[in-house]
C-alpha cells in the first residue's frame, strides 16, 4: 500500500539517477535532452578571459573578415562563404571553395555563432579563436601560408597600427585569430520575435506561432535537442541524413573528402566513399556519420540545410524528422504530424526564429 512506502535513502536516489541517465546515454539520447531543456531568450555574449572585447580590436577583425589578403590568390575572404547578405552562409548546399578545388560541406551561419561551444559541422574547434584559422590553411578553402600571411599584414601600415591599438604589438596569426573572434561576437539577431515572447510579450508571437511552439516543445520533439540560446544543444547524432548525389558523385568532392580523412590519420582514407562525420574527430563508432545540432535561429534565412545542403526547403526538413529521420538511425522515430501540425511548426521556425534585417556596413580594407 502507498501509505507502507518509507522515503528511500539519499545515496539510493543518486544511484537511480546515475542508472537512469547511463540508459539513456546507451540507448543513443543525451541526457540533457531526456530532461527537455527550456528555451532561453538571448542575454549577455560569453566572452573568454584571454580575449577580452575591445571597439578596436573588433574594428581589425571586421577588416581582416572582409581582406582577401586572407587567402593564397587573393580572391576569396572569410566573407565569400559567411555572407552579410545571406544571414552569415552562403545559400549554397556545398560551400565555395578554393579555385580548382571542391568543398564538401555546407557554409553554416555566423550568426549568433557566440553561443554555440563547438564549431564546424563535426566540432574540431572549441573556440571561435581556434576556429578562425582552420579555413585559411585549408587547402580546399582559402589555401593561405600563414607565415607568408604575417609577413604580408606587417608590411600594411594601417594594419600595423591597427594591430598596436588592439594588442599593443605587432600582428600575428593568433592575434588575427582573435580579432575575427571579436568581430563574430557581434553578429547577432536583433529584435528576435521568441526572445520577447520569452520575456513576457505574448503578442510577439501569432496564434499559428504560438501553436507551431507547442508542437516545437511536445510532439514535435524539436526542443530535445534545440534549446537554451543558441536552439541547440552542442551535441552530435548520427541521424542517417541521405548523402548528397549530386556532390558524391563528383570526383573533386571524392578527393577532399579523402584528404580531410588522411591528414586525419584515418587509415581507410583511400577507400571513403561517405562523409564519417564525427567520426574523423573522436574514432568513436558512435560518432560514424554523426553532426553537430546546428542552431535555429535565423533557419528561415540559412538554408540549403544539413552538412551537405541535401535538404532545399524547412519543408523538407520537416517531413525528414517527421519520418523518424533516415533509415536504420538510431535516435529519432517517427513523428506521426498532421500537415496543419507541420504548417504550424514551420510558420514557428519563420516567423519566431528570425529578427530584424540589419544595415550592414563594410569595412575600409588597407
């Protein structure tokens, strides 16, 4: 009988709990996600200690976003693949790269990009710092020698100056690296319509809104994994997303795909005929085929979507979660939503997701 129940001692509570939340992380669910996060308006940038904001040092950082200088043959910048114009992407399904070379992965958005705490679509980067290099030493990117780019920043005057005012020294790759992350710290949403309904304005949102956030929250499972600021939890899943055959079939696509792998000391190199993900970072098999959960913010404004851009429209995302995601993954099951249920949710993700078009205005390059 209930009233015969006698409270359980403390430490037997922390041992089902700690039981509790190794089955879920076996069966493939974070366990952040099995206790569905809230979702958070917009607050303060975390900005690391080591590289404090300063207007200056943002200044430089926009410079150098937009300085082709930044590339091996001076025709492609930070900016061609994280376009102002295009919400921080660059609408494609495969981002631009390199002439003569092929990308293999989708640009994605800048935007908001403060709050997320891994970066590229498998995560390698912990910081926007460490990030900001990876794409200039990139053969299939901007294919730059950083030791020739010092050299060639050194002898700009105005960069020099630049450099002193925001460092107190001369320039460097990692003061570079540091500048741009300054500068990405300021690319946010303005005027977000979920961030003051959050706070309290229920009239930032539509009757259709306000139900596609329910369906975002309850059946639609979306909010397991999408949530906090950034709509997301910085975690990886394998969720069997098709590949794209129209950039798997491209020989040039093959070849970089192969030498990422390589110069990851992934011994099958030679034999990869798929995108391992994850995988490529970790080698745990968990992680085969397994990508970071993007964010959601400014989705409306961000696509071809997925790491490959296979998906054109939030329509097709949808039907793709709704069908329980690809064959033989492991984390999602099927949804079971009503078109007008899908029609809510999508008018959510447009309409409470995306803030206000900015002005934006480009820097004088020295």
């Amino acid at each position: 009988m209930h009233g015969s129940l006698k409270p359980q001692p403390y430490g037997a509570i922390v041992l089902f709990i700690f039981l509790l939340m190794t089955a879920l992380i076996m069966a493939g669910v974070s366990a952040c996600s099995a206790f569905a996060a809230t979702l958070q308006p917009m607050g303060a940038v975390p900005v690391p200690e080591q590289n404090p904001q300063t207007e200056e040092k943002v200044a430089l950082g926009k410079q150098l976003f937009f300085d082709r200088r930044l590339s091996g043959d001076g025709t492609t910048s930070c900016a061609t693949c994280h376009n102002p114009e295009q919400a921080f992407a660059d609408g494609l399904d495969i981002s631009l790269s390199y002439p003569t070379t092929k990308n293999w992965r989708n640009s994605p958005t800048l935007l908001n990009v403060a709050f997320q705490k891994s970066l590229f679509h498998d995560g390698r980067a912990k910081s926007l710092e460490e990030q900001a290099l990876f794409p200039m030493m990139s053969a299939f990117e901007m294919n730059k020698n950083l030791d020739y780019l010092e050299e060639q920043i050194r002898v700009v005057p105005e960069y020099v100056a630049a450099f002193r005012s925001a460092f107190g020294g001369e320039p460097t790759r990692e003061r570079m690296a540091m500048a741009i992350a300054a500068f990405e710290r300021t690319l946010l949403s303005a005027n977000v319509p979920l961030d003051r309904f959050l706070r309290g304005d229920e009239k930032a949102l539509s009757e259709d809104a306000r139900k596609g956030l329910e369906i975002f929250k309850g059946k639609g499972r979306c909010a397991d994994c999408h949530y906090g600021v950034s709509l997301a939890d910085d975690t990886f899943y394998a969720l069997a997303v098709p590949e794209n055959p129209v950039i798997m079939n491209d020989s040039s696509v093959t070849a970089t795909m192969r030498f990422v792998a390589k110069v990851s000391h992934y011994n099958e190199y030679r034999n990869l005929s798929e995108d391992p993900g994850r995988y490529l970072i970790t080698r745990n098999e968990r992680d085969w085929k397994a990508f970071r959960t993007p964010t959601l913010r400014e989705v409306s404004k961000t696509g071809p979507y997925m790491h490959n851009g296979i998906f054109a429209t939030l329509e097709d995302v949808i039907d793709f979660f709704d069908r329980g995601g690809g064959k033989g993954n492991a984390v999602l099951k099927p949804l079971g939503l009503t078109a007008e249920e899908k029609k809510y949710l999508r008018t959510f993700l447009v309409e409470a997701l995306s803030g206000e078009e900015q002005v934006f205005h480009y820097p004088v390059i020295p």
